[in-house]
C-alpha cells in the first residue's frame, strides 16, 4: 500500500494545550479523513489561537495509507459521502441535506449542484469542512454555521441567535402581499403605502415586502440590537435600505409605541411575534433551544405576552379602515385572537379571516382597522 507525507492544515475545538489535543485527537483527525486513508503518524509544525481557550488552526505533516482501491486522494464527493455518514451516525437532524450546504459553502458556491464533485480535495477544503461540520455535529443550525440563508427568492445573511426565517414565514409574507395585491389594479396601494415589521428579526418580512411593492416605504423594529444590525445589513443586500427605517426597541415601551406610531399610519403591519409558551419551550430540539434567541421564540406563560401588546398598539398604528393586521401564530392562538376582538376587547380591530400553513394548521391572522386613532369611524 502506497505511504505517502502530506502536509495538513486543520482546526480543532480543543482546549489550553493545543499540541495535546491534537494528539490526543489523532484518531479524530484520521476518522476525517479516515474514508479513504488512514493516519500513521502527525507532527504538528505550528498551532494559531483563533479564539480564546476554544479554536484552535494547526499544520501538520501527516503520514497516510492511500487507499490501495483508489490509489488517490479524496474527491469532494468522497467527503460528502463522509460527512452525511458521520451526521447520520451522530443522529444530526437532516444529514444529506446539512453535508450538501457545509460542502458547497465550503467551495463558495450556493449549492451541492453546483460543486463539481469529482475534484480532488484540498487543504483549504479539507479545514472549513472539519471546522463546519464540528459545528454542525454540536446541533448547530446550518443557516448559522453558512451564514445565510433564503427567504422567498431572497439570500439573507443571518447571524446567531437572530431567529432563522422559516418556511410559514414566507407564506405570512405572501398573504399580506396577495392583500396588497387584492385592492385591485386601481388602487393607490399598489403604488405606495407604508409597512410596520414588528420583530423583525433578520428582516425577512420588512425586506421581501419592500423589495415586492418598490413604492413603499417600512419601519421595522425589534428590541435585540443584533436583530436590527442584521435587519440593516439584508436591508443593503437587497437595496431596499433607503425605504427602510430600522429602529430598536422594546414594543412594551410607551416610548417606543410614540417612535412607532409618529412614522405611521400603516397601511401593513406584519409581524412573527415570539409565540411558543414557556411549558413548550422545555420541548424544542438542541437546534432552536441551544442557538436560538430565547427572547425571539418565548412568549410567556400562554406565548401571547407580545401579540397582546401589538393587538393593543395595532389600532393606533394602521391606516383608519384599510389598514391590515398579518400575524403569524402559535397553534390555538389565532382563535384566542378571533375571540379577544370578537368580545370587544380591541374593539378598532375587526377579525377578518384565520388562514392555514402548508401543513394546514391554523397559523395566521388578518385583522383590520375599523376606526381612527381617536375611536371615530
Ligand atoms: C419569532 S422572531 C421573528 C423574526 C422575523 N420576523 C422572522 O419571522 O424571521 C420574533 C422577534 O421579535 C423580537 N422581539 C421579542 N420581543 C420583543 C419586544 N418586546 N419588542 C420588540 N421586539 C421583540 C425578537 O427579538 C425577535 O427578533
């Protein structure tokens, strides 16, 4: 069997004592490579502290056994394969489909069909693979681990733990645009109005929304600061910046309800709110538990502590009559929302319709404005 010396370059969760970890991992390193070699021996040349106490970048020279079948190095397919193994065997949620986005990331491309998977492996690969599939193998969200992920035909960037948009979102984002679109091709509305984003999160909604109705103009607001930055950043990605305004805050604040209200009347307001009760939040799998926002998914004892605030704000906010409310809720809130406005308790907002998600749930709310600010109608 053919022996041969490579050098190596690779990353390591390991601890003060670099060197020793990564002997103590010589198994791990080989099990890495391990599909089509195996690892004699590692001399480590150097080591870089990437991050305190946690990452660390080393080179090495390895000695490997060749696969005699092959008689050459890897190919990205051979990782894939590897890798989609190693997720399997660890029970990581989604395995083909988490390998294919790490890999395709890791040769700058979007997606695995894009990757020419008969080109041999290379060092640099070889590094942000091992690096990205540690993460992955710690339950670390995909979208995190890349750094994007799509929203509608949409490329954001998204950052931990600013919430990952998820597929119903889109669905809330085409209801309230398939309300826009609704008001029939005289309207005003098809040519301008305004939108509120409440939690906005990586601006999923804020940013579609702008980047469908050109002319309009939005304000988002969310109280995390690195939600916003990432709302601002996606904001520029799809130059929709100009017509955004992106504000920080806490929409339990009257302060921020005056911020909010100033820049209005809306003739949209959308929001995901955070809706999960404290008793299911015990229940989410490590993905969401572990790297999500508690503040984006938690809403209290019922899950409804924000959607009350923003049921209370909403009359005040929306264009008097034609102004829209769009929310997308937890399972049974919808009809707690139909019977809080049903009995008078908003008694600005009319309910108009419950609509159902893909996987034909009741999800989502319209409501409407059904007076001005001052109760007149
Ligand atoms: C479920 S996430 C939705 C994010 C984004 N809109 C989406 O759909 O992907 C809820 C968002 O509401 C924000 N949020 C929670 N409580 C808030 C409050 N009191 N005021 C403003 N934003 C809040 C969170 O920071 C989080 O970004």
């Amino acid at each position: 069997m053919p022996i041969v010396e490579r050098e190596a370059i690779g990353t390591d969760l390991g601890d003060e004592d670099a060197i020793f970890h990564i002997q103590a991992q010589n198994g791990q390193l080989g099990a890495t490579v391990g599909s089509w070699c195996s690892i004699l021996r590692v001399e480590v040349q150097s080591t870089i502290l990437l991050f305190p106490g946690s990452l660390w970048c080393f080179t090495a020279t390895l000695s490997v056994d060749i696969d005699p079948m092959s008689g050459s190095l890897p190919t990205l397919g051979d990782v894939l394969a590897h890798w989609t193994q190693n997720f399997r065997e660890r029970g990581i949620d989604e395995p083909e489909s988490s390998a294919e986005l790490i890999l395709a990331h890791a040769v700058d491309k979007n997606m695995v069909h894009e990757v020419d998977l008969s080109r041999a492996m290379t060092k640099t690969v070889a590094a942000r693979m091992e690096h990205m599939c540690r993460r992955r193998m710690k339950r670390e969200p995909v979208a995190y681990i890349i750094g994007e992920w799509d929203f509608h035909d949409l490329t954001l960037h998204i950052r931990p733990p600013v919430l990952i948009p998820r597929p119903e979102t889109e669905e809330l984002a085409a209801l309230a645009l398939a309300g826009v679109h609704a008001c029939g091709s005289g309207s005003k509305l098809r040519e301008s109005g305004a939108l509120l984003d409440v939690g906005s999160g990586s601006g999923a909604l804020a940013v579609f929304l702008l980047t469908r109705l050109p002319g309009w103009r939005g304000v988002s607001v969310d109280i995390s600061p690195v939600a916003c930055e990432l709302t601002t950043l996606n904001a520029r990605r799809h130059r929709v910046f100009d017509r955004l305004s992106v504000h920080q805050g806490d929409i339990h604040l009257d302060s921020t309800f005056r911020d909010l209200a100033s820049a209005g009347p809306y003739d949209i307001v959308v929001s995901n709110p955070p809706y999960i009760t404290e008793a299911e939040m015990a229940a989410l799998q490590p993905e969401v538990a572990l790297h999500e926002d508690r503040g984006a998914l938690c809403g209290g004892t019922d899950g409804m502590v924000v959607t009350r605030r923003l049921l209370n704000m909403a009359a005040s906010l929306l264009r008097p009559h034609t102004g829209r409310l769009y929310l997308e809720l937890g399972l049974g809130q919808p009809a707690e929302v139909e019977r809080l406005v049903r009995h008078g308790l908003h008694d600005r907002l009319r309910y108009l319709h419950t609509r159902k998600d893909f996987t034909n749930r009741e999800r989502f709310c319209e409501l409407a404005a059904c007076s001005g600010a001052d109760g007149s109608s």
